[in-house]
C-alpha cells in the first residue's frame, strides 16, 4: 500500500506493556500480515480497525500550529495498555497500523501555503481508497489524526466504496467548511459537500468567535446543515447539551454517518488550535458514546490532537484522552450492534 506501514505483532508488543495478573488490550487486539491484508481484513471478527495519519501539512496549510502528527504512537501506546476485560475485549479491534507521510513531512519544509495545499491534495489521493477498503470489508475504521482535513478522504472513501453521499456528526469549535481555496484543514467538510461525497452535515459546539460571518451564512441557506455554538449550549444555556446532540443525531439519520471530533474543542487539550474555554473531556466522551449508541457510523476521526506543538508547547495527556474516547465510542457501538442483530 502506498505510503502505509501495517502493524506487525512485534511493534505492538513493544507498545504493550505487560506484567503478570494483568491482561492488556495490546495482547488481544488482531492483525494483519503485509502479504495477504486484504483477505485478512475482510475475514476478521474485528469490528473496529484502528489506523493513524500522522501529518500536520493540512493544518499548516490552514496557518495553523503544526504538531499534530505527534499525537498517533502514544495514542496507540494508550490503546493498547487499556486493560482487556468483560467490559471491553481487545479481539474487537484490528489495528492496521498508519500512513507513513515522512516524505510529504520532509518536502513541506519551508513550503508556502499554496504548496502546502497542494500536498494536502496528495494526501487526499493516498488516503480515501484504503478508507473505502474497510468500509467495504464491514469495518468501521477508527482514525487518529492528523489535521481535520483528512475528514474529506475518509467521507470520499465512504461515499465512493458505498455508492451513496455520507452524512456526518462533527464536535467542533470550528465548522471547517471555509472556501475551496486549495485543500487544508479548515475546508475538508465544504470540499465533500461540493463534491458530491457529504450530504447533511451537522456540526456542534461552534465557538461564536472563530467562525466567519460569511460561512456562517452560507451554512444557514443550506439546509442539509445543521449548527449550533457553544455559547447558545453552555455559557446562555438557551438549549441543553443533549438536546443538540439528540438534534444532530436526528439530521444525520438514516444514512451512514461520519463521526468527526476535533480535541481543539476540548478545553486545555493541546492541539493546533487549543482553547481555555471548551467542553470537558467528560462531554466529549459522552459525544461519542451516544453517536455510538444511535448513529449508523461509518467511520470515527479524531483530529488535530497533540503531544507537542512546534511552538514548543507540550502534553503528554493528550493520548490517554483519546484512549477514552476510543474505548467509549467502541463499547456503546458494540451494544448498538448487539441490539440491531437482535431485532
């Protein structure tokens, strides 16, 4: 596969950390052999198939800090210790292993923004047909960023490899569907509706303060797109949390869905675009259990999280966060699976 590493049993073991009367998700988790992965996802009982994109170019792109490729390995470290119980069970999850874009990373070295977009638009090429080879095999690829600009190759691979548009569910402080000005991070949702991959969209969680007049407008004429800001939810407490989210989950229905979370709208969570003032970590997890629980999801991305930042800013939190929301996300769609096989 092009630019794609597969994880091998060996370099999970190293990620892995075992000691006696402990049993780790790392040590039950499935894989893939590089000769025959194709056949191997497909025959998998592993619902869930984790997989990484560790670049920064679609944030840097966006004007953004980069940083966020630092974030996949721990993360995965994170996964991995997680310990295997009745509660979850590690021969759920298959992980893949992570798109290697050392080269792209390399080359984009004191590019200017139009170059870097037009890296991104590689990524993109890379990204979706493997996307839409794990959708195809039933699986529900879990994705660890990596800007949000990969959102628009994971809603293409979907759409492409299912013949039908994607809907998606994004928590974010931003709505990323700014003008097509070249790919980045800030125009992955805008780029899939335009071309025919997305068709509703319902983001929540907008902060007033970072969101243009002139999107915003645009996302009120449309209405296939549902939103809703922060501060209408949690600062004027004019509509309850569940409610918006009860509300987004209803647009969203009926098709399969994308379910998008950038960390940047976690408060004090490093990423490209940290906030002060954000959700807790407790209502992004909640996010993600209750998409689980009644969304048809297609895919789960968490974007723009970070370990270190090339300012120099740092948190090594970061991938234990995104540890949870995996687990979360995993044991409430499980149950939801359970129950529509039961019916």
């Amino acid at each position: 596969m092009d630019h794609f590493r597969i994880a091998t049993r060996a370099y999970l073991d190293t990620l892995t950390n075992k000691r006696p009367h402990d049993t780790k998700l790392g040590e039950h988790v499935e894989i893939v052999h590089e000769e025959h992965w194709e056949e191997e996802l497909k025959n998998s009982k592993a619902k869930y198939v984790v997989l990484g994109i560790p670049e920064d170019i679609g944030v840097r792109a966006n004007y953004g800090v980069g940083g966020t490729h630092t974030v996949f390995e721990p993360s995965l470290r994170a996964l991995l210790n997680v310990q295997h119980t009745s509660l979850l069970k590690g021969d759920c999850i298959l992980v893949l292993g992570h798109f290697d874009f050392s080269d792209l990373m390399q080359q984009s070295q004191g590019m200017s923004v139009i170059e870097l977009r037009e890296l991104v638009a590689q990524i993109d090429e890379i990204v979706h047909p493997l996307i839409g080879k794990i959708v195809a095999a039933d699986k529900i690829p879990i994705v660890i960023g990596g800007g949000h600009n990969n959102a628009f190759p994971l809603i293409q691979g979907t759409s492409s490899v299912s013949n039908v548009q994607v809907n998606c569910i994004n928590l974010d402080a931003h709505c990323d569907f700014n003008i097509m000005e070249g790919r980045h991070s800030g125009n992955a949702f805008s780029y899939a509706k335009r071309k025919g991959f997305l068709d509703k969209y319902a983001v929540i969680g907008l902060h007033e303060n970072y969101n243009s007049q002139s999107v915003i407008d645009e996302m009120a004429n449309d209405l296939d797109i549902l939103f809703s800001y922060y501060e209408d939810t949690f600062i004027r407490t004019d509509i309850r949390y569940e409610q918006v989210l009860q509300d987004a989950i209803a647009h969203t229905k009926g098709k399969l869905t994308g379910v998008e979370l950038d960390l940047d709208c976690i408060a004090n969570t490093l990423s490209s675009a940290s906030t002060p003032c954000g959700i807790s970590p407790r209502v992004a997890r909640q996010y993600l259990a209750m998409c689980a629980d009644a969304a048809n999801v297609a895919y789960v991305h968490l974007a723009e999280g970070a370990v270190e930042l090339h300012d120099g800013r740092m948190d090594i939190s970061t991938p234990k966060l995104v540890a949870y929301l995996i687990t979360d996300f995993i044991k409430a769609n499980y149950k939801y699976h359970v129950k529509m096989e039961e019916e």
